[in-house]
C-alpha cells in the first residue's frame, strides 16, 4: 500500500553536499609555480649538459639564458593546452539545465551532482594551469629571472659534473626528449595532485 501519490517526484532526497570551491587559488598557483620552476631548472640543466659534453660549447651566458627561455616556452605551451583541455572537458561535463530540471530519480539527482562536482574539479584545475602559464610568461620577459635560472642550472650542472670526476662511475643524467616529455607530464600530474588537495576533492 502506497502511503504517498504516485505523482510526486522523488526530490524529497537530500542533495549530496557540494565539496568546497579552491580556498585559495593565489596559493595553489604559487605552489603550481614552484613545481613549474623545478620542472625548469632541470630542462636547463640538461641542455647546458649536451651543449658541454655533446657540442663542446664553452659556458655563455646568453646562449644558457636562450636555453631557459625555450624551456619556459615548451613548459607553458605544454601547460596551456593541457587547461584548454580540461575547460572544454569541464563544459561537458556540467549537466545541462534541461538535465537539471529533467532530474527525477536519486539515481538521476545523484548523477547530476556528480557532473557538477566534476565540472568544478576541471575548472579548478584549468583555472590554476593558466595561472600558472601566467606566471611563466611573465617570467620569461624578467632578464634577471631568466639569468638566475640559467645561473642556477650552470651551477646544479657543474655539481654534476665534479662529481662525475671524482667518481668515475657516476655519469651526469642526460635526459632524453621521451624522458622530457615525462618529466612535464610529471608537472602536470603534480599539480593536478596540489589542486585536488587544496580544494579538497
């Protein structure tokens, strides 16, 4: 026996609580940069290795600032595709209105919750990648940034390769163009990884 009118919808089911918008999307962008900036200083590092060991080049500092700037262009273009990426991916998955109000079952309201909480992770992550692809085109236009992390890279470079000469078996790493391309989709694993943390999916 029915105790309630068949034509009711089944909205009495309260929604599944929404999980909270990015706290604080300055810090997320601060700590994706700082990944970026990692990610960086070991690029440069590897061409000033093949430009020393492969090319025999001297040291010269525009030729290593040339280097830094490339990887920044390379990290940024690889950064902004992947957020054009997932911004379409988040318009997708958004339910539509229609979806919205055509929402009847739990099943139906629980999918629906879901599409949204999903759209809000894309968009999160879209969001901080082109923060952070901001960051890098400003700091590829800043001289004094871009020679310290030449500068930098020289030095981690030299490290390696006085610790090649004094022990003979231990050969400074040279990454490969696969290893590379690894290596920034590390960084975008890496922030994704920040910003699920941070917004607390």
């Amino acid at each position: 026996m029915r105790y309630w009118s068949a034509s009711a919808p089944a909205l009495a089911a309260r929604p599944r609580p929404r999980p909270e918008a990015p706290r604080d999307l300055a810090l997320q962008i601060d700590e994706g940069y700082l990944v970026a900036l990692s990610a960086l200083r070991m690029s440069v590092k590897n061409g000033i290795i093949m430009r020393i060991l492969r090319d025999g080049a001297p040291w010269n500092e525009q030729a290593a600032s040339e280097l830094a700037r490339r990887a920044i262009d390379t990290l940024a273009a690889e950064l902004s595709e992947t957020a054009a990426r997932l911004s379409d991916d988040s318009v997708i998955a958004a339910p539509t209105a229609r979806q919205s109000r055509a929402a009847r079952s739990r099943r139906d309201i629980a999918r629906i919750g879901h599409g949204r909480d999903e759209a809000d992770r894309l968009g999160a992550r879209s969001r901080v990648m082109r923060g952070v692809v901001d960051r890098l085109t400003g700091a590829r236009d800043d001289t004094g940034f871009v020679l310290n992390l030449a500068l930098r890279a020289r030095d981690d470079t030299l490290g390696e390769l006085m610790q090649a000469r004094l022990t003979p078996h231990v050969q400074p790493q040279l990454l490969s163009e696969e290893e590379q391309r690894e290596a920034i989709e590390g960084v975008k694993a890496d922030l994704q990884l920040l910003i699920d943390e941070r917004a607390g999916y």
